[in-house]
C-alpha cells in the first residue's frame, strides 16, 4: 500500500454501532464504506427499537399523567386515539433522525452503499443491492455492527398476523381489546406500557419469579405495584405451552406454579422474551472468526475479533445489547484500527435504563450481584417519600439507592426507581468511572428542590443524618 493511500474500512451494520465507528473513522482520515439494508443509517435502534418505542412511550406518559392529575383536582376526559395519525407522528420522529444520519455521513464524504454485505474472504466483501446488482470491496479492516433480532419461541404460529415481536408490536398495526405480552423484561414492560396507555387490555406471563429477572428487587417493587394496577394481570412463574389460532386472535395455555394450565383467548400475542445476536449470513465461515456458545463473536478488549483486522462492536459482542454500550465500543475499535495502543474498552459503569413509569436505572455493580458473588457491600437507600419534589409530582413511590464499598466508601453501583431515573443514572456512572467516594456526593451541593437531591441525600445516610431522614 503507497504510503498516501488512506487504509479502506469496511463498516457492516448502520446502527448507533455502526455509523458511530464510521463516522469516527472518516473523522480520522480513513476511507470508509459503511453498509447496511437500510436507506439511511439508523439501524434497529432508530428504525425499529429505542426511538420509536420511546416516542410511543413518551404518549403513554402523557396519557398517564393526565389520569394521575385526578388526584390533584383537575380532569380531562379520556383520549381519542386516532391511530393513523399516532402511526404517521412515530414515523416522522424516525425520518427525521435517520435523514439527519444520512445528512452526516454525506457531510462527512464517507461512501454509503445500502445493501446486504457478506464476507468472501477475511480482507474482501461482497455488497448485494436492492437491484440484485453485486460490488465487490476490498478492504483493510472491517467492523462488524450487526445488531441483533427478536428472539423466537419454537412452535409458536409464525406466520399468524395476531403473533407479534417486538419489530411488529413497534408498527402499530391495530389496538387490539386483550393483549398477552409473553416475557417479563424490559422490552415486554415497556410495549405492554404503551397498549395499556392505549386502552387494550394488557397480560403478562413471566416464567420467573419475578419481572425484569437479575433488576434489584428494591427497584422493581415500585414498578410492579404500579404496573399491576395499568395491566389486567401479571402471571409469575408462569409457562406458555401452546399458541393456536383461534377464532378470536390466539388461544392460549399457561400452566401456573401450581401446575395448573387455563386456556384463554387473546386477539394479539407479543413474544418479548430477548434477543439473539446477528451473525447468520455474513459468511463468516470463510474467515478465522470464532463465535461463543451464545452466538456471539470472540473479542478482545479492542473488539478485534480472532481475524487480523476485523472488528465486532454492539450487540454481536456481547452483553449488555445496549445501543450507548455499542457506541462506546464502535470508538474504541477505531483508534485500535488507528494504532492507538491505549485503546480499550474497559468501563467501569455501563447504565441501563427500562423506561417504564416510573423508571428504573441502574449501573456499576448491583446488589444482587453483590450477593451472588459475595462481594462486601454497604447499601445506602433514600426514598422518595421524603423527597419534596416527589411529593409536589404525587410520585413518592421512587428510590435512589448506592452500592458503597465498606472499607474506603468509594462508590460501586448506584440505582434509582421512578420519574426521570434514566436522566438521574449518569451522575452515578460519573461518579462510579471518577472513583468517587460517598463523601463526594454528600458535599456536592444540589439544587432543592429536584429529583436529584435523593442521589445527595442517600450519600448523606449513609454517614447517618441526611436532613429530610431520620
């Protein structure tokens, strides 16, 4: 390679992996190629998961909110609903932020070719487009930014249009009267939110003996309570043994913890029980990239797979399937591929947030994990029943918690429950990644009143006397 000849990048998946390390990489010189199926970079995040499930959501909290004003003496009466213009607002948050990607990568003079991409050999790429027409690129590193897909359940009707994923559930076909949302995670939670907002009849089954299974069960309690009040009914450890369709929709038969089994009739049935990584049809076989026992690629600190020169960022490499996390990742692999030695992806605090209502956020360690590897901890609580902002919101059913190191209190985890938490959670990742000790958060000066205060005040008990505490 001629000395000023840029290195060639190929980047395979357009998501907030994908087009971050494109977009980084063009920044830096590089000549890049990224490919992805869709007509802008985006991919499922932006296309089909975090933004229109928060926009769906962000009506769902509006329509909540309404009803709570109740309480506080003022009404509105019951929203009318009309779908089309619901499906057509969604949408229109989705073109404008993957148009405005499309805008950046053009200003940025990286090459965008929207097709499927597929390895013929480790240092070469086959690009097949829309028209069926192939182009062949040669490459000096590649990133692979895939993404992941809806996990199935095997015999499950698949082709039944009442049985929804969470790709379906996101297009709004209708607002069905009954709802079975199968899985108990965030991605079930937050979609059954939405159709209960909407005024559909929402179950769950969880199989588990409880929601969001590994979340501390402190932060969960406030949600479950809430949430069984909007759902019709929550069935834990719960199992789904059949799906048939039915006249109605489908029919379907649970057997309780009891070994009891009903059956019963629901008009849509989402299964939300996670996802799987993509990797099918990359032809990865025709290069020394190793997958682990999950289907996920092999990758070291750098996210440079067991290929010289090939790269996995995002949910192919692992958990957690966060978009932040892959972004995180996608610059990392860059500045590997630069020749930064110092590259490494090693973050001490990876926040996750499930945007029910409330919410619940968490990062760093958790007391559950602190138990299940017999980590010392101190755990510090401060619940929003003593929280003056909370109380003028009519929401004091919140908590911000903190995982203290016992010897030199420095912070470990912080976790947080209710209105807002997802916006709260990156003080704790910055005091986490900062080495912060509680005394700093104690002393750092907050403004009052505000949500964030509880994260002062929780610091505050654990040296036993936090003003609005006893």
């Amino acid at each position: 390679m001629a000395p000023e000849e840029k290195r060639k990048l190929v980047v395979i998946g357009a998501g907030p992996g994908g087009y971050a390390a494109a977009f980084h990489a063009a920044d830096h010189g590089l000549d890049v190629t990224l490919v992805d199926r869709a007509p802008n970079p985006g991919g499922v995040c932006l296309y089909r998961g975090c933004i229109p499930s928060k926009a769906l959501l962000h009506i769902a909290k509006v329509i909540s909110e309404a009803r709570d004003l109740r309480a506080g003496g003022v009404y509105f009466e019951e929203p009318r609903i009309e779908l089309n213009e619901l499906r057509a607002w969604k949408e229109s948050v989705v073109g404008k932020l993957t148009g405005g990607l499309g805008h950046l990568a053009r200003k940025r003079k990286l090459r965008y070719l929207q097709g499927t991409a597929r390895f013929t050999a480790a240092d070469t790429v086959s690009v097949i487009r829309g028209d069926g027409t192939e182009e062949i690129l040669r490459l000096d590193n590649a990133i692979l930014a895939t993404g992941s897909v809806p996990a199935r359940i095997p015999g499950l009707p698949q082709d039944s249009p009442s049985l929804w994923d969470s790709t379906r559930a996101l297009e709004l076909p209708k607002i069905p009267r009954t709802l079975l949302v199968i899985g108990g995670g965030y991605i079930g939670l937050e979609l059954g939110s939405v159709y209960s907002a909407l005024g559909t009849e929402v179950s769950c089954v969880e199989v588990t003996k409880g929601l969001l299974p590994g979340v501390d069960r402190d932060l969960v309690r406030p949600l479950e309570q809430r949430i069984r009040k909007s759902f019709s009914e929550i069935l834990l450890e719960t199992k789904v043994t059949e799906v048939r369709e039915s006249e109605n929709g489908l029919a379907v038969t649970v057997i309780d913890r009891n070994g009891k089994a009903t059956t019963r009739d629901f008009e849509a049935v989402l299964v939300a029980v996670g996802r799987r990584p993509t990797t099918e049809g990359l032809g990865l076989e025709t290069t020394r990239i190793r997958l682990t026992d999950r289907g996920f690629v092999q990758v070291d600190d750098k996210r440079r797979t067991t290929e010289k020169g090939i790269f996995a960022i995002g949910d192919i490499a692992g958990n957690p399937m966060l978009a932040h996390k892959a972004s995180a990742e996608a610059k990392t692999a860059v500045e590997a591929i630069l020749g930064e030695r110092a590259a490494a992806f090693d973050p001490k605090a990876i926040p996750a947030v499930v945007f029910t209502d409330p919410e619940i956020a968490w990062c760093g360690l958790t007391e559950t994990e602190a138990k299940a590897k017999e980590i010392p901890v101190k755990v510090c609580r401060f619940p929003w029943a003593a929280s003056g902002r909370a109380t003028t919101m009519g929401r004091t059913d919140g908590l911000t918690k903190l995982i203290l190191d016992p010897e030199d209190e420095t912070v470990l985890g912080v976790g947080v429950v209710g209105p807002g938490a997802g916006e709260l959670i990156s003080e704790g990742v910055l005091a986490i990644e900062m080495g912060a000790v509680a005394a700093d958060l104690k002393e750092s000066i907050h403004p009052h009143p505000t949500l964030s205060e509880t994260v002062m005040e929780a610091a505050e008990s654990f040296f036993g006397h936090a003003t609005h505490l006893y």
